[in-house]
C-alpha cells in the first residue's frame, strides 16, 4: 500500500514541480522578470496551507475521507487539475501589472487575488504530500523521499514540455499527470475491494479519466506541431507596458513568426514601425533602412535590418562606427546581438572577421526565417557561436582587435523599478575582466548605454569598467577610456594600452562631423564638452571626470543619488539602483507619480514580504487554537516550531542562491532552476530514505552539514571560475555532483523531525509540514530582498547559520520516550 500511495505522491510532485518551471516562464513572458523566488514562495505557501489545513480538519473531524490515501489521491489529484486551469484562466485574463503597481492601487488588490490563485494547485498538491506523510507516518521518510524523487522527475521534463509545446503544452502535461494521480487512487482501491459491481464501477472510472488524460494529450501533441511552426501566445497576458504589445499597437503591424523553446518565447513582426539605429547622429540624411521587430519573452522590441552591409550607409554615423573607423581590418567579437543590428555594423565597417556570441539559438533560428534574402547569420565573414559570452570567452584561445557590445536593451527609466531583479552576468566587473583579457595588442572594448538625467547607468558602467581596470593592473584608468554622447546614448570605448596622439585627433575629426560631444578623452580640455547636444550644463563631462580622477571612487559611489555601485557575478544586478536613503521620497510619491529612483519597484518586494509573513503566521497559528487546554503548551511544542521553522529558512537560503549562481555557469535561468532544483531535490531524496536508519548517526550528520553549508559560498566560486569554459554537459556534471554531499545531508533533518513526532505528537505532523511550508514562502521572498543589497554569499551563510541554530534544537528531547 505505501510503494502504491508514493507512486501517487511521486506523479503529483512531478506535476508541481513541472508547474513551478512552466510558472517560471509564464511569468517572464507576462511580467519583466521570471520571478523564479515568486513562484517559489506561492509554492510554498501553498504547502504551508495545506499543513494547516489537514490539522484543522483531523482535530475538527471534517472531510475524514482525506485520512485514507486511496480517497487522498483521487481528491486531490483530481482538484489539482481543476485548480491548473484555473489559474491559467486567472493569469489569462486578469489585468494584473507589475510595472505599475505603484500608481494603479487596484493592482495591489489584483496581485493578492493573482498570488492566492496561483497558490492554489500547489495548497493540493501539498494535501496529497501532507496528508499521505500523516497517514502513512511510520513509513514517512519513503512518502518523502517520492516526494522528492517525483519533483526531480518533474524539473527535469520541464524543459522538454516546453520546448516541444511552450508555457501552454506544459501546463497541459501539468493537469494530465494530476488526471494520472487520481487514477492511481482509483486503482488502489479497486485492489481494496474485489466485488464485481465495484470493479466495473472503477472500471469506468479509470476510463473516463484516462480518455481525458487521452484527450489532453493530443493537445500537447497538436501545440508541439504549432510551435514547430508559428503560434501565438494563446491567452497570457502581457503587461500593456512591455515591447510587443506596444508593437502591436501599430497600424499594419503583423506577427510573422512565434516560437517558444525552453528558455524563451520570440515573436517577429513586420510593419511595426520599427526604425532603431541607437545613437544614430541628426547628421544622417540619408533614408533609414526597413526593419522588422524581435522580442524575446515579449520585452523590448529589437531590429531585424533588412539591408545588407554594403548598402547600410547608416552605419557610419552610428557612434560604434568609430572603433572601426580607428581599428580598420578588424577582427571582432560580438556579444549576444540579438536581432543581428551589431553584426551588420561591424560587416558595414569592414571587419575581415566576425565572431558573434548568442546565447539563445531560436534567436539565429528566428532571425534567418525573418530575413532569409540576407542571411545575416550565415555571412562568409561571420562565426555564430551559440554559447553564453562568458562561458564562450573562457573557452576561445582567440584574441579580437574589436570586443563590441552591442546596445540591445530598450531605454528603461530609471524610475520604473521594474528591472532590478533582472540578472546580467554580462555586464558585471568579472566580465569586462574576462572582456579584457581577450584583447589584441592595442585592441579596444566597446559599449554604448542609454543616457538618464539625472545620470544613472551612464555612471553605473564608467564604474564598472573602472574597478574592471583596476583589478587587471591598470593604474591609471583614465589614459584608457574615451566616452562621448549624442541625444540618447553614451558610448565608452576602453583601450588597455593607451591612446595614440593620432587617434585622439581622429576621434575629434569623427565627432565634429556626426555632431556628437566628447564627454571623456585623456586629453580632453573643459571647453571641449556639451558643444552640439547642449545641456544647461554639462553634467556628463563633470560627472565622468570626477570619478575617473577622484581617490577615493566609493566616497563618490556612496554619496551619489543612485545605487551605481558596479554590479559582480555575487550581485549581478545591473539595473538595481535603488538606495534606502531615497525611502522618505518613495513613499511620499507611491500613487501620485511612476515609481521614483526604482524605488517602488523595491518596496513592492516589501509589500509582498508582508503579505507572506502576515498569511504564515495565520496559517501558523490557526490549528493551535483548536489544541484543548492550549494554555498549556510547553517547551517542547516551540522547540518544535522553532526547528521546522528554521529548516525552511535554512533550505530555501541555500537553494535559491545555489540556483543564482549557477545562473552564471550553465547560461541561463531555466537550465540552473532545472539542473539546481534537480540536484538538490534526488540527493535529498537520498538522505531522506535513509534518515531513519540506525547507522546514521544523525546529530554528526547535522553538524557535516553546517560545516558544508558554511564553505558552500567559497566553493561555488572556486568552482564556477574553475569550469566555466567546459562543455556544458560537463559544466552540469560537476554542478550536480558538487551540490550533492550538501544536498543529501539537507535531505535528513525534516524526516528525522517527523520521526520524534509519532508516538505522541503524531497528529501535528501536517502541522510541522505547515510551519515548514510557511517559513520557506518567508525565506523565498527574504532571500531576494538581502541578495540585491547583499549578494548570495551573505544569504548562503545565513542558510548555515539557520542550520546551526536548528542544531542548537535538534530533536533529542521533545518527549523523553525519543532519546536516541
């Protein structure tokens, strides 16, 4: 009966965890960020309900039918495909935005209905876990440890599911398994009862609901075909505020193609308007070449120019064409181009040769069925290599006259706030160290920005690139660095070995005839600064001056209004500016302006901080007050709070910086959710089954494990600069096989736990489900907060320290009939 009802558990924990990364996804295509901590929290809560839930209904003797585990699968699974759809419908159609959450006060309310409704097929799912960890409580740890098996299981198809069908197909697969759990059940109490009138009645039970499962995977099978071919969103709603549904907006714009893969949604349209050439100086005369438009995940709409390089005339009075003007016969490196615009500039320049790093390959896909007739991509000058830039860089032996990188991002305000989680590992101090060392003798890196007033991430990358010059043992930046600007951008080039008279002079030449203003050069003179792109004063040449010569940057970077600290691979958050000195103001604007210095953005984090530690502690509390003589609880019941507590904090602080940074290592985020959450969840499952074991000596476990948990920080580095030019095949290996020793350990403290709870706390166990649940849908959100001002390490050693205060209570003797 147990190895039946863990098949059960295992298939529903499959479905969840198969949900949280199809969530994952749907959320970075509906909002800006993929929220992974989000989801993972409302997981959590969802869990946490369920504790609560099934002690409420054990004590008040409802709904009994959920104390046997046949009826629990049924029950269960067949309202966790009810509640997918649901919540697929809630996200469909409800109007809710993250970006302007600030201003709108009706979003706070739909965000509470958003976050609940989401939360629901998980408060199921953790009823079928919960509850068959109560029924089934002296065989626990197996219920367990197929908990975690069925959710490695679960991550691991993911990716496929939506690669094969997108968001849509895999939250089909999703309900289906849900279907497959219910029929489990049925199965199981049809072995219960052998009479012919109830075989035939399950008979037909099982094919009706097989028949649906049938049916809803044809659908998959159908949205497989679809995404092989063109297909839209199909339902999800956008926030109004991103690229492509402004796009959309446009008279006579069409969507030509539509593709999901596992890693991002990209949608071309033709007829859009779309006419971006960034920094393209007013001295242009000529005509602006067509364009189609790329999004990915439905963000900020790039172009695809329908021109080849020889009749791209435009180039020239782009700001980049300077470097190639200086540096002719170059060979150069191009960082993720998006739509190909970098590229087509660099082959306008005249470089002999073009090596082009793209992370994403649906983008090169995309791109060639867009424009076939100039097949950009495929170019006898041009190298495509579909590999994440950094791990590219450390794998190459090649060296470039050239590294350009290209401005692919749409102008984000700095007061929207709506990008500050967004990690950008490509834009952090270790980066442009990896960039410099891939040089040429007398070879330049080259970056164009956007400009803000007053500035922002203007400053944010001159500080960057800074202490990047710095650590490679330039003394003296500043005879490395020349910038200048037009209207709307700002363009940094960064040449390690000094520049030339000769070069100065032509860089005058160049932006004295496309009218753009010198900001820095190491000869630059006052007078020389804001001559054509007048400002009431010349903010940018003061601002890049200070802090090129200043001795003392971080007294600048301190005092400044900003948070324009240069962003590392332990705080990859580029687009993070907000600073807690800026709080008064913040508030004071909330619902009257859009959010100020990103601010809001921040706060909503608070908010939602709020909500789950206020909806914890109710669902905490609720079943002790259905405890007779309640008054007289004693120590062991609250060391009993305290210990779960603390291994849901302790967990969730490790896991989702372990999941961040691998961010890093494997290229993306749903390959390190995948392979992270995987890892962690099968070696768990490990530790979990054998928790019970009379060999194990637990409390040595326990204290291997803190020891581990507190090295963890420094090993992760280690290894991540270690393997990051590996194949990726090889950089997953090492990742999961160094992540299992901690991952087998945390699986032993919770089944342990259980354990000294069942001869005469037993009827809590849910409720330590529960408290568990509830302090990691706290931790989830806690982590992001501390990991933007404090980075992963700091949250990694606060998980250790979580583990070692759990020591501090580990369960010895909460009854003295549990002394090991």
């Amino acid at each position: 009966m147990v190895r039946s009802q863990s098949l059960g558990v295992a298939l529903l924990a499959t479905s969840t965890l198969l949900l949280e990364s199809a969530l994952i996804r749907l959320l970075a295509v509906s909002q800006y960020y993929h929220f992974a901590f989000l989801v993972i929290s409302l997981a959590l809560l969802g869990f946490g309900a369920s504790g609560s839930f099934l002690v409420l209904t054990k004590r008040l003797r409802v709904n009994t039918t959920l104390n046997r585990g046949p009826e629990l699968l049924i029950i269960t699974g067949i309202l966790f495909t009810a509640s997918i759809v649901t919540a697929y419908g809630t996200v469909s159609f409800l109007p809710f935005d993250s970006y302007s959450i600030a201003w709108e006060r009706q979003q706070i309310f739909f965000f509470i209905i958003y976050y609940l409704i989401l939360a629901l097929p998980f408060f199921f799912s953790g009823v079928c876990i919960g509850g068959s960890l109560s029924i089934y409580k002296e065989r626990s740890n197996i219920i367990y440890a197929a908990n975690l098996i069925g959710s490695g299981v679960g991550v691991l198809l993911a990716p496929i599911a939506m690669w094969l069908a997108g968001v849509p197909g895999a939250l089909i697969v999703c309900a289906a398994i849900g279907l497959i759990t219910a029929s489990v059940g049925l199965r199981i109490k049809n072995s219960q009862n052998h009479s012919y009138r109830n075989e035939r009645k399950y008979y037909w039970q099982n094919l009706t609901l097989g028949g649906v499962v049938v049916f809803l995977i044809l659908i998959v099978g159908l949205l497989s075909v679809l995404n092989l071919t063109e297909n839209s969103i199909l339902g999800i709603m956008i926030s109004p505020y991103k690229g492509l549904p402004q796009a959309k907006l446009y008279p006579g714009s069409k969507v030509i193609l539509g593709r999901w893969n596992a890693i991002s949604r990209i949608d071309i349209l033709s007829g859009a308007g779309t006419r971006q050439l960034p920094g393209l100086s007013y001295k242009y005369s000529g005509s602006l070449p067509r364009q189609h438009g790329i999004s990915v995940d439905a963000d900020s709409i790039q172009p695809i120019t329908l021109v080849g390089p020889d009749d791209f005339a435009a180039s020239l009075f782009m700001p980049e064409a300077l470097a190639f003007h200086l540096h002719p016969d170059a060979s150069v490196l191009i960082i993720e181009p998006v739509g190909g615009l970098g590229v087509l500039q660099a082959l306008s320049g005249k470089a002999k040769s073009v090596d082009v790093i793209i992370s994403n390959p649906l983008l090169v896909e995309s791109v060639k069925k867009a424009a076939p007739e100039f097949q950009l991509y495929d170019h006898s000058d041009v190298n495509a290599v579909l590999e994440s830039p950094r791990v590219y860089i450390r794998q190459t032996t090649d060296n470039y006259d050239i590294i350009f990188i290209p401005l692919t991002d749409s102008y984000k305000p700095v007061t929207s706030g709506a990008y500050s989680l967004s990690e950008t590992y490509n834009l952090t101090v270790e980066a442009f160290n990896d960039y410099l060392d891939k040089l040429m003798p007398g070879g330049m890196l080259v970056i164009s920005r956007w400009l803000q007033t007053p500035p922002s991430e203007s400053l944010k990358i001159l500080a960057t690139i800074i202490d990047s010059l710095q650590r490679a043992g330039i003394s003296n930046p500043k005879e490395a660095l020349i910038a200048f600007r037009g209207i709307q951008t700002i363009t940094v080039l960064i040449k390690p070995d000094g520049w030339r008279d000769d070069e100065l002079f032509s860089l005058r030449e160049f932006l004295e005839s496309r009218r753009f203003d010198l900001v820095f050069a190491p000869d630059m003179k006052p007078e020389e600064a804001n001559q054509y792109n007048k400002l009431p004063t010349p903010l940018y040449y003061e601002y890049y001056s200070t802090l090129v010569n200043t001795d003392d940057i971080g007294e600048f970077i301190s005092e400044y209004t900003y948070a324009i600290e240069p962003p590392t691979d332990d705080r990859p958050f580029f687009y993070h500016f907000f600073k807690w000195e800026q709080t008064p103001e913040v508030l004071a604007s909330v619902g009257r302006t859009w959010q100020p210095f990103g601010g809001s953005g921040y706060f909503v984090l608070l908010a939602l901080l709020l909500l789950v530690v206020l909806l914890s502690v109710v669902l905490i509390l609720a079943p002790l007050l259905t405890i007779p003589g309640r008054s007289k609880i004693g120590g062991p019941f609250w060391r009993m709070l305290i210990y779960f507590s603390l291994l849901g904090i302790a967990f969730l602080f490790i896991e989702i910086p372990l999941i961040q940074q691998s961010i890093l290592i494997l290229g993306h985020p749903t390959y390190a959710f995948t392979l992270v959450v995987f890892a962690m969840l099968a070696f768990s499952s490990i530790g979990s089954y054998f928790s019970r074991s009379s060999w194990l000596p637990k409390r040595f476990a326990m204290l291997i494990l803190i020891i581990l948990s507190i090295l963890s920080p420094w090993m992760i580095t280690q290894i991540a600069y270690l393997i990051l030019g590996w194949p990726f095949i090889f950089r997953a290996i090492v990742i999961g096989i160094s992540i299992a020793p901690l991952a087998i350990l945390m699986g032993i403290p919770f089944p342990y736990g259980l354990t000294r709870l069942e001869h005469h706390w037993g009827r809590y166990i849910p409720w330590a489900w529960a408290v568990n649940g509830c302090a990691s849908v706290i931790a989830a959100v806690l982590a992001a907060i501390l990991t933007l001002s404090y980075g992963y390490q700091f949250v990694l050693l606060l998980g250790a320290t979580a583990y070692g205060f759990a020591f501090l209570v580990f369960p010895r003797k909460w009854n003295k009939a549990y002394r090991t």
